[in-house]
C-alpha cells in the first residue's frame, strides 16, 4: 500500500488533517525501509494536496451546480471570499497582504497574489505556497458533501495588525467555516461580483483582474 493510499484511507476513516501529517512526519506511512521523517510543514502540504487531488478527481463526475454561490466570512484581520460558479472543475486561491499585515510589514501599497489550476490541475507547485492547497482541500469537502461540480474562486484580504505567522491550518479551518455558512444565490458572475465588493478593501476591479476563473467565465459563459 503506497503512502498515498494510506493517507486517502485515514481520512477516508475519519482522522483529522492534522493526525494524518503528523503520522506522515514521523514516517508512520512509510513502506518498511523508504519510511522517511518528513518535515512538518511539508507533510501537512502533502497530506492537504493528497486529500484534494483524490476528492478533485471524484467531485468531477458530479452534475455541475447551475447556479452562483456567494460564501462571505469576516474574522479578526481576515476576509475570506468564496464563489462557486457553474462549469467544470477549476479552482483559484488569492491572497491580498495589506501593509502591516505578516507578509508586508514594511510595505507601502497591498500585496495581491493568486495561483490557478484548470480542469486537469497543476504541474508545478503554486507560488503562493501550501494555503492552496488547505483551501481547495476544503472546496473539494464541500462540493462532494453538496454531490456536485463547479469551479471555485476563493480569495482572501489580510489586513494591517494581523501579523501572526498561524500556518496553513488556519486558512484550511476557516475556509471549511466559511462554507459552513449559508451562501448568497445568484444568477450571474455580475451580481455575485456586485455583492463581493461590499465586503473587500481591496478595489474589486484589482480581483477581477487578477482573477483566471473570473476571466474564463466572462469569456465562456456569457453572464458578465
């Protein structure tokens, strides 16, 4: 049984993240003498990206949502946007680092960064580091909990005073929170995008450029 496999079991048994990354840190998962220490930050990348990929492939054989699910959660020095969109399988994680913020301390202007994937995923690891892939862990929960498929476009805005080093558990537990609550419905990318920007600080026009899925949908599906 390879350590993948493993880690698909574990979860699939109902451990939590972060008991699969540390069995996988201390070589728990490993196959006799390729067991192997891995570094913490690593094995919880790994497991985060294990778990995903495996729930990515499931979720796309689902009937696709045919509607805009707009998810808005405010926490202290955070904004976690969440919109899933009709389509197939596409996912995006951005994050916005205000000036004060950990990743911008001495900065003078907001820090905006973004990494996607397509229908057949990614060949390289994303720029933006292991929080994508603790947030597309968390949209592949909730599009195999809701039976369905989509495309998601998820983005956080860390804001000045919110300067704590906290790992990517912590965008993988409020992204899960964040799609724990009930959505705004709409019918078209426009209005979802409307209603966004009465939440962000970062102008809206700034997201949708940097925005692949945003692009994709405009030219695609004619509802901008």
């Amino acid at each position: 049984m390879t350590t993948f496999i493993r880690i698909i079991k574990l979860y699939e048994k109902g451990m939590g993240i972060n008991g699969i990354s540390k069995a996988l840190s201390s070589g728990s998962l490993g196959m006799g003498k390729k067991r192997r220490i891995v570094p913490t930050r690593w094995s919880i990348t790994a497991t985060d990206k294990s778990i995903s990929d495996n729930l990515v492939e499931e979720i796309k054989d689902y009937k696709e949502i045919d509607e805009f699910q707009v998810y808005i959660r405010e926490t202290k020095g955070n904004l976690f946007i969440g919109i899933l969109a009709p389509g197939q399988w596409m996912f995006e994680w951005g994050e916005s680092w205000f000036p004060g913020s950990t990743w911008n301390s001495f900065g003078d202007s907001v820090e905006v960064e973004l990494d996607y994937e397509g229908y057949y995923g990614r060949n390289t690891y994303p720029d933006i580091g292991g929080c994508y892939y603790s947030s597309r862990l968390a949209v592949a929960e909730k599009y195999k909990e809701m039976k369905r498929t989509g495309s998601a476009m998820l983005w956080r805005e860390i804001y000045p005073g919110f300067n704590i080093p906290v790992g990517v558990w912590y965008v993988r537990e409020n992204v899960r929170e964040l799609f724990r609550g009930k959505p705004e419905i709409f019918d078209n990318i426009q209005d979802s995008v409307n209603y966004v920007s009465k939440f962000t600080k970062v102008d809206i026009s700034v997201w949708k450029v940097k925005s692949n899925n945003m692009k994709y949908l405009v030219s695609n599906l004619d509802n901008y």
